[in-house]
C-alpha cells in the first residue's frame, strides 16, 4: 500500500481487534464484579446491561448524526472522543461503591462504542473496493481469537483480586485503551 496504508490499516485493525478483546474481557465477569460489589441479583444486571446498551446506542446516535453530521467531527477526533470515553468509563467504574454509579458512569462514557463504527470508516476509505471484503474478514477473524484469550485473562485477574479489589479487571480495560 502507499504513504505508509499498510501501518495505517494494520494500527485501525489492532483498534478494533482490542477493542473486542477489552468488550468481550469485562463481559465475561461483569455480572461477578456487580455480584460481589453491589450484591445485584441477575435482574439488576440484565436491566443495567439494557440501560448500557441503550446509553451506548444513543452515543453512537449522537454521534454520528449531532457531532459528525453537523460539527463536522473527522473521523479519527470521533475514534479519540470514544476512545476517551473507555478510558474514562473503566476507570471509574473501577472503583464504583454503588450500583447508581455504575448507571451514572456509563451516561458520562457516552461515546465508548463510537470507535468501533468510525474505525471501519476509515478502513473503508484506505482499503480499494475490492479488498473490504478480504479485509473485514481477516479482522472479524482476529476479533475472534481476541475474544477466546480475552475471557481467560479477565477471569484470572477478577479471581486473583476479587478479596481485595474486584474492579481490578476495569484497569485493564483502561490500559487497553491507554
């Protein structure tokens, strides 16, 4: 590829790989964490999960229609705002001492799923029309293989510092996306 696409490319398909890593990692021991942390039954998580998801969906929204649309936000400022919003949203519900927190937290972290929609963007406009499809393929294929290593790891961290800190997976989030 030309004017360096190639590390380009490679860097925005390492953004997404990471990006599941960190998505699938805290998903797999997040009901563990607000178990132990707030005592929530299944109910409480799965209404919290609803209301993340609702959140997460109205950031994109936001935006892509509000921040892109009409402040003509570049896409790589709309991939740092979301980006930022991980950091954020990690930390802080790293050390969350209520369940209202965790509601609050992810109403602040709006954008945190922006990354995602505004790095295939990018992709699409460095890769020729006939190379997408090749190209989504292999990174669908490597988001995968982050999501079977990324389980494993964020349940041996939650079960090593569940006694004394159970956000502590959460850091890891922060420092993925750091």
């Amino acid at each position: 590829r030309t004017c360096k696409g190639r590390r380009i490319l490679l860097c925005l398909i390492s953004m997404l790989v990471l990006t599941v890593f960190t998505y699938n990692g805290s998903a797999s021991v997040s009901y563990l964490f607000e178990r132990e942390r707030f005592g929530w039954v299944l109910q409480q998580h799965n209404v919290y999960d609803s209301a993340n998801i609702i959140l997460s969906i109205s950031g994109c929204i936001i935006g892509l229609t509000i921040l892109k649309k009409f402040f003509n936000f570049s896409d790589m400022a709309l991939i740092f705002l979301s980006i930022s919003s991980g950091i954020l949203d990690a930390s802080l519900k790293a050390f969350a001492s209520a369940g209202w927190q965790m509601y609050v937290i992810s109403a602040i972290a709006l954008f945190r799923i922006l990354a995602s929609p505004m790095t295939r963007t990018m992709i699409t406009t460095i890769v020729p029309h006939t190379e997408i499809g090749k190209v989504f393929a292999a990174t669908t294929a490597f988001e995968a293989l982050s999501a079977l290593a990324s389980s494993p790891l964020y349940t041996v961290v939650y079960s090593k510092t569940m006694i004394f800190f159970p956000g502590a997976f959460f850091l890891i989030t922060a420092c993925v996306y750091s």
